[in-house]
C-alpha cells in the first residue's frame, strides 16, 4: 500500500506534533523548578520517552507506506500545533499544567486525523489509537498533581454523626 497525500498529510501532523511534544518534554524537564521536583523531573522522562517512541513509530509507519516523514527542526517549528513552551525557568506547578495541555493538544491533533486515516489504512489508525490511550493516560497523571477533588466529602443524609450516637 502506498499513502495517499492525504494521509501522508495527516501523519506528517501527527509526527511534527509528537517530535514537538518530545522536545518541550525536555525543556521543562530541564528548566523546573520548585515541590515535587524530583518526582516530576522523572515523570516529564516517561512523557519524553513516550513521544519519542511515538513519533519513532509514526515515520517508521509512514516509511511502510512509502510516505516521507519530514522531522526537521525547521519543519517541527513551522508546523506543530502545539503551543510553544515558556522559556526559562519554570515552577513545577506550572510546568504540570503546561506539560499537560500539550500532551491534550497531540491527543487533539491525533483525534483530529484519526478518522480520515482509518478510512484509508486501519492499521495505522490501530497505531494511532494506542497513541491516544498512552498520551491521555500521562496528560491524566501529570495533571493530578495540581488537581484537587472537585468536590468536598460531605456526609450524606442517611450518615449518623458519631457524636449523635451517644
């Protein structure tokens, strides 16, 4: 099977993203600061390593399908529909949130195409999909760590206080 320029299209969105993703993984990994550094510093390595791998997985799929994968640094920074990462320094609790937008918006670009890929080549869709599942898995565990819950225990109407017990 060779791609079509429409889905080499869609895949070329999908890889520039997750090289992206990949690349401002590290620069928040190597820029925080501040509670739980230790911690999040080797969490935002998982995130780097999955989007790598990812990305590794996209050009090697297009390469299947006799598309050309263009990862070139000016190609990424023309293209991604990420938004660009802070520079500097940046708090821990401000790098969970940003680091976890982006991983929302790969997820984002990958739904977008997912559909006019499977119509194509359900194998690559079937990639695509595992990308989905791994990427919100991490965007859902970076995140929990300046999320509270989003609503306070409170006893229900049937809970007899201890003290009405005596």
């Amino acid at each position: 099977m060779h791609a079509s320029p429409t889905l080499t299209k869609n895949l070329q969105a999908v890889l520039v993203d997750l090289i992206d993703l990949h690349l401002q993984g590290k620069q928040a990994h190597w820029n925080i600061l501040g509670i739980n550094f230790r911690d999040l510093h080797l969490q935002l390595d998982e995130i780097v390593d999955a989007a790598r791998e990812f990305a590794d997985d996209t050009a090697e799929r297009m390469r299947a399908l006799y598309a050309v994968p263009d990862g070139r640094s000016s190609t990424v920074a023309a293209t991604s529909r990420l938004d660009r990462f802070p520079e500097g320094e940046i708090t821990t609790r401000d790098a969970v949130d940003q680091v976890a937008l982006r991983l929302y918006q790969a997820t984002g670009t990958i739904r977008d195409v997912h559909d006019q890929v499977d119509e194509e080549d359900p194998t690559t869709a079937d990639l695509l999909h595992g990308f989905i599942g791994r990427l919100e898995q991490l965007a859902w565990m970076v995140s929990a760590e300046n999320r509270a819950p989003s609503t306070s225990a409170q006893p229900s109407a049937g809970h007899v206080e201890a003290g009405a017990m005596l």
